[in-house]
C-alpha cells in the first residue's frame, strides 16, 4: 500500500516528532476546511469531522507518554464534547442508515413493506428536525476544538524533551486492550461492552494507520481486516441507535410496523456480531504481542 492511501500516517523514514507534528497540523487544516464546507453537504461535513475528532482522540493517547496525562486527559475530554455536539445530528444518519442497509437481505414483503414505511416516515421526521437545528455552528466549534488541542499538543512536541513513545510499543498495548474487550464482550453477551469493544478496535485501526508505514510494522493486510472489523462493528452501533431511536421516537406509522422494523434490526445486529468475531479471529497473530 502506497504511502499516499493511508491518511494522516507516518512516512517510511520520516523522524518521529517532526513527522507528528506535520500530521497533527494537517488534521488541523482539514477541521478548517470540514466546517467551512456549504450546508447542502454538512451530513458528509459531520461524519469527517466525528473522524477526525476520533482520529485525534487515538493519536493524542498514542502521545500520552510524551505530552503527559494532564494535556491527555483534557484534550480528550475537549474532544469528546465538542463530538456530541454533533452527536443528535448523526445518530439521525445512523438511523437511516441501518434502516436502508436491514433492507438490502429481506425476502419477506410483509416485512419490507413495513420497513419501507418507516424509513419514509422516519425519514420525513428527520428532515423537520434538521430545518429546526442547522449543524452550521457545531461544525464550527468543533473545529475550533480540534484546532486548538492540536496547537497545544504540537507546541507541547516541539518544546518538550521527552522521547517519543516507541510505535510497536503502543501498538501492541491497543492490540492487548482491544483482544480484552473483544473477550469480555464475547463472556458476557452485552452490548455495552460490544460497544467499548468497537472503541479500541477504531483506536488500533487509527494506530495501525499512523505507523504502518514504518520500518517492522508494515502490517496493510493486519490494517484490512481490522477496517472491516470496525465497519461491522459501526454497523452494530448504528443498529443499536436505530432500535433505541424507534423506541423512543417511534414515527407517526403502525405500532405494527415499527415492531417488525426492531425485529429485523435486532435479527442484523446478531448476524453483524457473529460477522464480528469472524473478523477478529482472521486478526489473531497478525500482530505479535510477545
């Protein structure tokens, strides 16, 4: 995989600490230009900057040992308010989104007609709610917070002694901790846990990207699978959201319909965590921990 494709990563013989900082202000040029897009395209605006912000959050405790716990934990904590803010706003995407994709392998007409009649339902709700609360102004801050936890961090960087973490080192304490989840999700069938779960698995997915590139890492089909791990994992919590969302906030159709519509979200959910482990376990000794 070409250096190139993989974003915001590290180059083959890059230094660690300018390489860093060249990253962490990228990201920060990127936040700029994600909230300075126009309306019409802010559901595309919202998911890149949740990445981001995401993509921060795992880069920042890649540096913990190096920026120390105090700027960690506050610029994660900045981070993660400043991500729920969008929070409303995307878990309408996930809805739909869960609803299209519960769609796709249904055979049952009775049962697509309901579906089908509450995503358009769910769909026109959707729409009044965003004419009443523009994103606009939370991309804006947002992007705001990812900029200046970035311009601390890169100060912090370029004044501070301290060595850079060693990459394999980090690396397999987020493989060690994600397996950890992965087995206390698998023991105790909760989808809290499965939840914390598809946390670690983001934050190896964003570490793997950072250092992949360089020397006795190099781990691109490692990094395949566990992109598609986290895909089906985001694909659970989406299902989640739905079925909490429909509860909640059932649309204005047949209680009937909003019923089957939880049966088949609830009928992929189990087949996505199935697909799940399989993932994981094609993952097992690609990265040794030893």
């Amino acid at each position: 995989m070409a250096t190139q494709s993989i974003p915001y990563s590290l180059h083959r013989r890059e230094a660690l600490r300018p390489g860093l900082v060249r990253i962490l202000n990228a990201m920060g040029q990127s936040a700029r230009k994600l909230s300075e897009r126009p309306e019409s395209e802010a559901e595309k605006s919202i998911h890149d900057i949740r990445t981001l912000t995401k993509r921060l959050r795992a880069y920042l405790w890649f540096l913990r040992p190096v920026i120390g716990k105090t700027l960690h934990a506050h610029g994660n904590s900045c981070l993660r308010k400043a991500a729920r803010r969008l929070s409303k706003t995307r878990d309408l995407h996930a809805v739909g989104a869960a609803l299209g994709k519960a769609a796709i392998s249904i055979a049952n007409e009775n049962h697509l007609h309901a579906l089908v009649q509450v995503s358009q339902a769910f769909a026109q709700q959707t729409a009044e709610a965003q004419k009443k609360v523009p994103p606009t102004i939370s991309l804006e801050k947002t992007a705001d917070t990812i900029i200046q936890t970035i311009s601390k961090v890169t100060k912090t960087l370029k004044q501070d002694p301290r060595e850079i973490p060693s990459p394999v080192h980090r690396l397999k304490k987020i493989y060690k901790r994600t397996r950890k989840t992965r087995k206390e999700s698998m023991l105790k069938k909760d989808s809290r846990l499965v939840h914390e779960w598809r946390k670690k698995t983001k934050r190896l997915f964003y570490i793997l990207q950072l250092t992949g590139q360089l020397p006795h890492i190099g781990m691109t089909d490692c990094l395949k699978k566990v992109g598609k791990l986290q895909e089906k994992l985001g694909d659970f919590q989406d299902h989640i959201v739905a079925e909490n969302h429909l509860r909640q906030q059932p649309p204005e159709v047949k209680t009937a319909c909003v019923k089957k519509t939880l049966h088949l979200l609830r009928k992929r959910r189990k087949t996505l965590l199935k697909e799940a482990y399989r993932c994981w376990d094609s993952i097992l000794g690609d990265v040794q921990t030893d």
